[in-house]
C-alpha cells in the first residue's frame, strides 16, 4: 500500500524479519505506549490497523499518530521547515529510492525530523542535518528493526546502532538483503569569524531563523525557564512568534527559583513555578524507572525535570515545549572546557565537535523521550544553521583563557538582543543542580531504598 502522504508521529518503530514479529511487535508497542496521543496504528504489510491481528506476519509497522490523518507507509517524526515546498522533493526522493535505490540520493531539506518509508522492497530513512529526533537499528537473528525509540530496545534486550543526524539508512529486504548507512550532510568549510561582531550577528540571525521556522504554525507554546542565558535568549526571540509560557520547575527555594524570578519580570510573559516535593520526586523516579532503566541520578534527574515541565505545559493546553539544548555543546558551556583552552587552544573545536554529535546523535534520546510523553519538543540550538555558524566562532569567542569566561559570542548576543548585564554576564548553572532536583533525589533514593 502506498500513500502521497506524511503521517506525522510521535515515534514508531518498523520489523521486517524471517518469521513471525508480531510478538515482538506488541511488546515493543506496549512499552512505548508512553508516546500515545492518538492512539495507535499498526500497518501489517497489507492493511491498517488499531490492534495487531493474531495472524502471522513478517512485516509490522507501528506509528503513534498526532494528527488524525491518512494513514501513511511513509512517516514524520519531528518537523520539516517549508513542508510545503519540501514535500515534493520529499516525494521525488522516495520516488527515486524505489525506483534506482540510494545512488544519486541528493538531500536538501531542513528541519527537525526523522523519516521513514516502509515498502515492500525496502526501508528508507534519514534524519535531517542537525536532528533531536533520534533513530535506531539493529539485525537481532532474521529480524531487522528500525526504531525512533532506543528504551523499548533496551527492553526487549536488542543492542542496537545509531543513526547520525545528516544521514540516511537504506534497508533491502528480500534475497538480495542490503544494509547501508550513509552519511548525506557535511557542513560546508568557510572561514572563521575575524571579529566578535560578526560572530554575534551570525548567531543571533541562525536563531532567529531556527526559532521562526520552528514556531511556524505554534500558536501557543511553553518555555522550560531557568532564567540563565540560553533560556533567556530563546524567551526574548521566541515570544515574538508565539503567545510564550514559562514554566520553571524546583525544589524548594532553589537557585533556579530565585533567578527565573527575577530574569522572568523582563519579560511580559506569564511565569508558572512548579513546587517539586518529595513524594513527587519518588512518584516521577519510579515511573521513569520503567523507561529510562539503570540511567545515572544526572540523566536521571535531567528526565525529571524535562518531564515534570512538558506535563504542566500540556494541563496548560500547550502543546509544545522549547528547551535550550545543544547550547552549551556549540558554544562552550561547560567547565571542562576552560581546562581543554588552558592546556592547547586549538583542541576546543574538537571536543565541542565529539560532544555536540553525542549529543544530538545518541544522548538527545533522553530529552526527547522524556518530553514526548507531554508535549512536543521544540529545540531551536539543534539547527542545521545555528551549528554552521557556529563552527565558524574562533575558539577566543567561545572560552576565555585568562578569565574562563565561557559562551562568549551567546553572551554577546544577550547583550545585542538588549538583555541586562545581569543576565549576559551571569555564571552558568547545570540545571539538574540549580534546580535542586538532583540533591533531592539522592536523598529520596537512600531513603526509600528506590
């Protein structure tokens, strides 16, 4: 069955193999029911449906729809900027796959997506080029699954490879069986800014770009608010584009509380403190558990927080969350990389390189998981354009090595954007210690012997 269409998903997964998947099929849609907006659809290699059928098949799609619309072979995870524009060089591309395979491939869209396309021939899928919608796939015995979601592989004991963000995985079935994954995005070289100035205006025009294209469409939308710079920049450019929300979570009187407090009187937004308690740490924990498994208290007390937020977002009637990752990875957030610069400069560009593809190939799954149950996650720093511009920022704008001063060019932006001093020259705080949840958590951990 073949359709023109995109469904729109909040995950799926698709099983080709040998014998009989249709167990495995239901366990892996079971653990992902977290996804559920829709319902949930299962194509069979012959029809759709709402519930697998006890027959045997050989072949099973699953997706969890957003939208009530046609049912599709061909799936969306995420956002395609310009869909209208897009769409039919989406179609001449699944067109030529079909017909000629992946060579002369040629992808030139952007966005925040995930793609696959179920035949009966074949399983095309990519990821646009800078990407927090992760995917999956492993070759378990005769099975080959491609999945959007590692925690229900995890579950079911399948180890599983990754597919980088700017790159495509095609998948042959039948007697001429063919796997191969392929890069299609390479940023192109261009030299480095010379001057602060010219860095700063780059940034600030990718993210506007990036926010713009992502907001497209978003009437209403919640921001996870710190009051630190990366959540004060995306509030200063993103309420120009939607009817904006920010919600900050803590526990008890923390940093977090204080600051996002006073940064959010800045701006003319309604501001929503979310009061974690014990008894909600210990609930949140155990029923994260479930998914995430033997994660360390850190992601762990990450999920929480993301968690925490997205479902106050969506009792609000947001559907959308924004979160600022990938800006400590792109313009050198993190402490460690004051004593990378004071060791050998030139070696920064490398270790934001290793760490941002970590992040947006594999670790990102965290985040988008833990947001995916609520809302859907908006995260304006992973764009194509925000991380070309920001290869080209000269180690000097990014980390300090006399003062240690980190994300210089993003607090330059601040600063061009018209934000206070107070809040461009404001230490960085990791949220998972600011917010108070992961020294709560500990302590909730040896207490109840969770």
């Amino acid at each position: 069955m073949e359709s023109r269409s995109l469904a729109r998903t909040n995950g799926y997964f698709i099983i080709c193999g040998s014998e009989d998947v249709l167990g495995l099929a239901e366990r892996l849609a079971n653990f992902m029911s977290y996804r559920k907006r829709l319902g949930i659809r299962f194509f069979e290699g012959s029809s759709f449906t709402n519930v697998l059928s006890h027959k045997t098949a050989k072949k099973v799609m699953c997706f969890f729809p957003l939208l009530n619309t046609e049912d599709s072979t061909s799936l969306l995870h995420g956002k395609v900027f310009n869909l209208t524009e897009n769409y039919y060089k989406i179609l001449k591309m699944k067109k030529l796959v079909a017909e000629e395979g992946v060579e002369g491939v040629f992808v030139d869209i952007d966005g925040d997506f995930s793609m696959a396309f179920f035949s009966d021939d074949y399983i095309f899928a990519l990821r646009s080029p800078i990407s927090s919608k992760p995917l999956f796939f492993a070759e378990s015995g005769n099975n080959f699954l491609l999945s959007s979601d590692p925690y229900a592989m995890n579950s079911v004991g399948i180890q599983y490879n990754y597919v980088p963000s700017g790159s495509f995985l095609y998948f042959r079935l039948g007697e001429r069986r063919k796997l191969l994954v392929q890069n299609y995005y390479s940023p192109s070289k261009v030299e480095s800014f010379s001057e602060l100035d010219q860095a700063v205006d780059a940034v600030k025009f990718a993210l506007m770009y990036s926010i713009e294209k992502n907001l497209e469409g978003v009437r209403n939308a919640a921001l996870s608010f710190s009051g630190g710079l990366d959540s004060a920049i995306l509030a200063r450019l993103a309420m120009e584009h939607s009817n904006l929300t920010l919600i900050t979570a803590s526990v008890g009187r923390s940093h977090d509380l204080i600051r996002a407090k006073e940064v959010a009187t800045l701006f003319p937004l309604e501001h929503i403190i979310i009061d974690i308690n014990e008894n909600m740490l210990a609930k949140r924990f155990a029923s994260l558990k479930t998914v995430f498994g033997k994660e360390n208290v850190m992601n762990m007390s990450i999920a929480i927080l993301f968690n925490l937020v997205a479902e106050e977002a969506s009792n609000l009637g947001l559907g959308y969350l924004i979160v600022g990752q990938g800006a400590d990875e792109l313009f050198g957030g993190y402490r460690r990389y004051v004593e990378v610069v004071n060791k050998d400069e030139s070696m920064l560009g490398s270790a934001l390189r290793n760490d941002f593809h970590d992040l947006h190939s594999k670790i990102i799954s965290r985040d988008e998981t833990a947001i995916s149950m609520f809302a859907d996650p908006i995260m304006p720093y992973l764009n194509r354009k925000v991380a070309e511009v920001a290869s080209r920022i000269p180690p000097k704008f990014k980390v300090e090595r006399v003062s240690g001063n980190r994300k210089v060019a993003l607090r330059a932006v601040a600063e061009n954007l018209g934000l206070p001093e107070d809040v461009f020259h404001y230490p960085k705080k990791a949220m998972q210690y600011s917010s108070g949840v992961q020294k709560s958590l500990l302590k909730t951990i040896m207490k109840t012997d969770l």
